[in-house]
C-alpha cells in the first residue's frame, strides 16, 4: 500500500514553518554545544571547529529562520510554526549572548554527539529535502507520513550514541587484530594514491558488508532484526536510519573492522565516512532522479528501493551498499530495467511501530514464526 497523505504545496506557509522551526531547533542546538563542548560534541570533530564560523553559521541559520517564520506568518492561516520559531530564536539569542569565551575541554570517556547529529541532520536536510520536494517518485507520500517520527527517533539515537557505537564497533579491531604483524602490510596500503585507496577502501568495505547484509536476511534470527529495518512503507531520505541497535552494530563492525585492520590512511577513512553516509542517505531517498548508466557503477535509489521491494521476485537481492557489481559476481543483482517497485516493507507480515516496540520485539518473538516469515522471503 502506498500513503496518500496530501504533499506539502508551495504557498500555504507550511513549508516555510516547518523551516523556520526547524533550522530555529537547529541553531538552539549548536548553542547548547558551544555552551557544554565536553558533554555534547564529539571529540573527533572538535579540531576542526573553527569558532568564527560556527559563529556566523549559527547567525545564518537564525536569520534564516526568522526570514522563513515571517514568511510563514503571512501565507499561512495559522500562525503557531512562525510564533514557535520566533520564540526559539528569541531564547537562541538570549542564551547566545552569554555564551562563555572559551576555556578548556575536559575528555570524558564517553560524549552525546550532538554536534554530530545536528550536522547531519542539516547537510541532509538541504541536499535531500529540495530533491524530495521537486522530484519526487512518489508524488502521494507525504514527508509526514504514519511513521516519520519512529525514523526521526532513530535518526537522533544514532548520531547522539555515535561515540558509544565507535568504541563497540572498534573494539575488535583494537583488541582482537592489534600486534599481529600488519605493520609492512598496512604501510603498503597507506602508500598507494588518494584516490586508488578510497576505492580499496569502498570495495573492501562494500565486500565485508554485503556478506552481512546476506546473513542478516537468511539466518532466520538474524532476519528478526533486520527486518526492523524493512518494516518502513514509505522510503524516504529518513528511512534509512530505521536499523535495530543490534543490527547497527554488527553491521558496522563489519564493515568498519577491515578498514581498521588495513590500515588505510586518515583521509580515506573520512572521506569513506563521509560517502557512506551520504550513499546510504541517496539510496532510501523519494526520488526519481534519472542516474543512468551511472545505475551500474554504484548503488542508486532505484537499486536500493528493489531490495525494500514486498514483491517476492525481488526478495534477497541488491545487497550491496555502494557497487552494484558485487550482487552481480555472486547472482544477487535483480535488473531493474526501468522499473520501480509498486511498493515496500514486508507485505502482510505484521510488525508493531514506535521504537521502544521494534527494540524489544526481536528478542521475543517466536522462533518457528521468524523461520517461516524467513522462508516466504
């Protein structure tokens, strides 16, 4: 079934709202940042801040709110999302004003990643909400659909534990696969060119996640929580985030071990960071951008929807994260055409909503239930 909640329309004020609150939340949030660095940002970004322009960025997300509330108070009927955004960028500049000059970090072991999640959050925001708006591939699905506040939660958990997950998933690799002799092995991987080495690092990664990813959906109580992840029936730049701790876990390790133990350099690890996140962001995006033959060299909504898809001619299939070669080597590339799938999730196969109810779920729901809800996929 597909949702046919009316979309968002240009020139109701409601767009314009919605803006204006939420770029409002948005600069309230690097101001809670700047006031409590220890606490709320994460220590790996923190060289890289520079304090004047997180200053000016934080005044242009206000001016811009404040820009797109009155805008929102002449266009719309009801004029609570300009009154809201006016009182948050009011309590924003207040607070704002006796901000402290600066003193010293204390490293705590353990950091909440607002920093992090309101980055994201942003850049996403700007890049994929545009793109949802005037191309998108299913022009009933609202950006508010049933579901979006079960996404936006798991899109909040994921970023503010960020650092809580690094340490899980680093923890084998910095135990497990240290002082074994990799030290010529990884020099030689540091040496190789920028760019050859992103591509080893994307390949190596894609090759070690995809095995996961195959597991996750064949081991029946493994498919307990991955299907947490397919239970979404609106595919959209949010969706993506809608993955069960557990399954979270193992698949980052997984695909963040072998980039730890090759060793690959500093950059390349980053800019890796940055494409996944990224990719993973395009892939479950409401678009229907035409890539072309781009389709075949790296993974694409349209790749990506057909794994979501409830049709069974396309179920276990299009496993892979960022190169749709890889299904193709190992016979699990479902070729698309020019198609798109009617609709996804799981079918008639209930799942309870909300959060805390898709956390719990898999550690209890019957066995034998998880092993026929397997075979029918």
């Amino acid at each position: 079934m597909t949702n046919e909640s009316p979309r968002l329309k240009i020139g109701e004020g409601k767009i314009s709202g919605y803006l204006s609150v939420f770029l409002a939340i948005v600069s309230l949030g690097f101001v809670i940042c700047a006031y409590f660095p220890d606490t709320f940002t994460t220590k790996d970004f923190r060289k890289i801040y520079n304090p004047q322009i997180v200053k000016w960025s934080i005044l242009g997300a206000l001016i811009l709110s404040f820009v797109f509330a009155f805008t929102s108070f002449i266009l719309s009927k009801k004029k609570r999302y300009g009154f809201t955004s006016t009182l948050i960028i009011a309590a924003t500049i207040l607070i704002g004003t006796a901000l402290p000059e600066g003193s010293g970090i204390q490293d705590k072991t353990f950091t909440i990643g607002l920093d992090w999640l309101l980055i994201d959050v942003l850049v996403s925001a700007i890049v994929f909400i545009p793109i949802e708006l005037f191309l998108p591939k299913r022009l009933n699905q609202t950006k508010f659909h049933e579901e979006w506040r079960t996404d936006l939660v798991y899109f909040i958990v994921s970023h503010l534990f960020i650092q809580i997950i690094g340490v899980i998933v680093q923890f084998p690799a910095t135990t497990m696969f240290a002082n074994i002799g990799l030290e010529s092995f990884q020099n030689t991987i540091q040496s190789i060119p920028f760019l050859p080495q992103l591509f080893v690092a994307l390949l190596v990664s894609d090759l070690f996640q995809y095995t996961a990813h195959y597991f996750f959906h064949k081991i029946p109580y493994l498919w307990r929580f991955h299907a947490v992840h397919h239970s979404t029936k609106n595919l959209d730049w949010l969706a993506g985030s809608r993955t069960h701790f557990f399954d979270l876990v193992v698949v980052r390790s997984m695909s963040f071990i072998p980039i730890y133990v090759c060793g690959f350099d500093s950059s390349v690890f980053f800019t890796y960071i940055v494409i996944v996140s990224f990719q993973a962001v395009l892939a479950h995006a409401n678009t229907r951008i035409n890539f072309g033959f781009l389709k075949y060299v790296f993974v694409t909504p349209q790749f990506h929807h057909w794994h979501h898809s409830d049709d069974p001619k396309a179920y276990d299939k299009n496993f892979a994260i960022h190169f749709p070669f890889i299904d193709m080597i190992f016979g699990t590339y479902y070729d698309q055409g020019t198609d798109w799938p009617e609709s996804t999730g799981l079918g008639d196969v209930h799942y309870p909503k909300g959060f805390s109810k898709q956390f719990v779920y898999p550690f209890v729901k019957n066995p034998q239930e998880d092993l026929e809800n397997a075979s029918e996929r």
